[in-house]
C-alpha cells in the first residue's frame, strides 16, 4: 500500500487542512493537558510543512461530544501547548466551518498555524455529511491526514474531506502505514506475534489473519483465560467469554495445522482481587485456585515468552500480558517489553494499552515503532481497509497533479 504523501506536493503559498490526533488526555478535574504525546507526534508534518512554505489549518476532536458544543472539550488548551512546542503563536478558533473559520484560514501567512474548534461539537462531522466535508475542504488547497488513530472512521474530516482536494498521509500516517504494512506484507522472519488484553472477542480478526502468516503466535492477559479454559483446565473466577471457548479451540486446531503454533502460559499470577498489595501467587495454569482470577502470565511463563521473543525477526504486539496498571500484575508485561527493547527485532507496538505499558515501563523510544492508534491499528492488522487511508491518493495517482 503505497500512499501519496506531503513529499509529493509542492507547498509554496499553498494552504493545507490537517487532520491530527489532538484527542489528549487532562488532568482530573482541570484544563491541565496530563500527556502531550499525540501533539508531539503531530510536530514532524506540521514543521515540515512550515518549512516548505505552507500555512497549516489543523483539524482534530477531542472525546465524544456527540454532536453538541461542551466547554470541557474545546480545543484551546492544545492550542496553548501547541504554540508551546512549535515556540511560534497558534491561533484558535471556536469555529470549524463557518465565517470565523474562514476568515482566520485566509489570512494566514506562509507558516502559519491555526487550530479550529472541536469537529466533533458538529453532528455532521460522525455523520461524514457531504456538506460538512465540502466546507471543511474549501479551508485550504490540499488535504493532509496524520490522524491513524482515527483513520478506521469514515467522518467529515477523516474521509470525506479527502475527496474535496489533493489527499495525502502525512508523516506520522506515512510511518504507521510503513510499518504496520510491512508486518502484514514483507516481514523480517520470523514473525511472532504477541496478543494480550481481556478478550478474545477482541482478537478474532486479527488471530484469523495472522494464522498462516505469522510464525508462532503468543496470548497472555484476560484473554488467556478463555484459551485455558478450551484446553480443559479450570481457570477459578477468571474473565472468561464461554461462548468462545469453542472457538478457541478450533483456533488452536487450525493455529497448528497451518504451522502457526499458539503458546499459551504454563503458569500464571492469580488473586482474589485487583488492587494493589493484594495477595498474590503464581500457580501451573493447572492450579488456579476455585476463588482466584489470572491477573498477569507467571514468571516462567514471562521468562519463556522473553526469550522467544527476543529471537524473532520481527514482533507485533497488540494487548498487555497482565493489569499492568496495579502492581503487582505489571511483571510479565514489563518483562516482555523489556526484552524486546533489547533485542535485535523489528519490535511494532499496537497502540492502545500496550503503548502505554512500553511508554510507562521506560521503553517506547527502544521500539521500533509503536502506534498512535489503538482500534485502527488492530484493524489494519485485520487486514480491513482504513476508510482515512482508503480516501488518500496512491502514490501513483497521476489524476491530480503534484501542486494542484
């Protein structure tokens, strides 16, 4: 997959509309931005496209409004540490597609950075009204996407602005693809992959498509639970999705047939309840306490799955082995995170939890990559098509041509 991106456009005196990824988490009860990754991540393609003579008319939502104005989402706190980070003024408008929007997009000079308000304030935006998106792409000259983490919704300012305008991926878009893609389509062998999280109902794409084409596939957290289950053993109060134990199984059946084998932990932490300094013990999967639920993959288990890992070409990892957020259930997540950040492979991290664990345990700039987008890179990994990446024009499109 092959996408057009803002190399390919010649931006003197031409004025871009940007989706970004400003969806950034606040501090409890305040306007206090508490992670200001996904700005940061937005930096590349923004001074790129400074750099290159553009104004920048930069799109984004910001929680889920439903449609409807909310004073706890507007944008201007981004705005704020925007111009923070780029050490230059960022405009903010409380407008996204009326005459307070035009207006500041028009009289932007090369350089220039303004942000408009939420586009989710607009029910139109969920909608991807023609309209809306019509009005949204007349802001600017060529339409940029550098959201991935909202590229699998069809929306006004994901998809359907693209077809207004010459439509490109951005930098960060351009990573995600390039990655993500090149697990799917030329890997360095061999492939595993490591699933985690709490269901499996989660993870039912995603096992199928890489039953086959990954070498040796690993699952830990919750959604181990319900593997167990499907191999007789009995798992105490453990999560479990029993409608799916079946499943599991044939899985494991076709998993084998199609030499993709799925390893499963041999043993596992277990406790009464989820919540820090409880006690704690780790047992065979074979004897999980009738009252205990499996909060993290055992020590053996942690050290096995490591040292796998550690020798594989290349390792995607969707969903966290354990509660990673209480301790003492973060072990086997850190462990793997930690012997992938020393290894040799080419290490993708799936968004979502998993970022976070890899960014928490001191490891995210080790991996080779590690995704903005939770959902949609799962879904990339599904093999499903992105409608916000769908929209851009392929790097071979001749339809549009560069700087018109």
């Amino acid at each position: 997959m092959t996408k057009r991106t803002v190399r390919d456009f010649d931006w003197r005196g031409k004025r871009a509309l940007v989706r970004v990824d400003f969806n950034v988490p606040f501090e409890r009860g305040t306007r206090r931005i508490s992670d200001d990754v996904r700005i940061r991540e937005a930096l590349p393609t923004i001074a790129y496209l400074r750099e290159q003579g553009a104004s920048v008319v930069l799109c984004a939502h910001l929680g889920r409004p439903d449609g409807k104005r909310d004073a706890n989402l507007q944008l201007e706190p981004v705005a704020e540490r925007l111009s923070e980070l780029l050490g230059a003024p960022v405009p903010y408008v409380n407008d996204a597609v009326g005459d307070e929007a035009r207006a500041a997009a028009e009289t932007l000079e090369p350089g220039g950075v303004l942000l408009l308000e939420n586009v989710r304030f607009w029910p139109e935006e969920e909608r991807n009204d023609p309209a809306f998106a019509a009005a949204l792409a007349s802001l600017a000259d060529a339409y940029v996407n550098d959201a991935f983490g909202t590229a699998h919704r069809a929306h006004a300012s994901t998809e359907g602005a693209a077809h207004h305008l010459p439509a490109m991926a951005g930098l960060l878009m351009e990573k995600e693809i390039a990655f993500l893609g090149g697990i799917l389509e030329s890997p360095a062998r061999p492939l595993a992959a490591l699933l985690g999280g709490a269901k499996v109902s989660d993870k039912l794409q995603v096992l199928g498509r890489l039953i086959g084409h990954a070498d040796e596939l690993f699952v830990g957290g919750g959604m181990a639970g319900t593997f167990l289950k499907a191999q007789g053993c009995e798992i105490g109060a453990s999560l479990l999705e029993e409608n799916l134990t079946g499943f599991c199984a044939e899985t494991m059946e076709r998993a084998a047939a199609a030499s993709t084998p799925i390893t499963l932990p041999e043993d596992v932490v277990v406790a009464e309840r989820i919540e820090e300094g409880a006690p704690t013990e780790a047992v065979p999967v074979g004897a999980i306490p009738p009252g205990a639920m499996i909060l993290d993959i055992g020590p053996r288990a942690a050290e096995r799955y490591a040292r796998r890992l550690a020798a594989m070409g290349s390792v995607v990892w969707n969903g966290p082995m354990g509660v990673f957020e209480v301790e003492p259930f973060h072990r086997g997540t850190q462990a793997v995170a930690e012997a992938l950040a020393a290894s040799g492979a080419v290490t993708v991290i799936g968004g979502g939890s998993t970022a976070e664990a890899v960014a928490r345990f001191g490891f995210a700039e080790r991996m080779s990559h590690v995704s903005t987008g939770g959902g949609a890179s799962l879904e990339f990994l599904e093999g499903k098509e992105l409608p916000g990446v769908a929209a851009l024009d392929d790097a071979e499109d001749s339809r549009r041509s560069a700087g018109t």
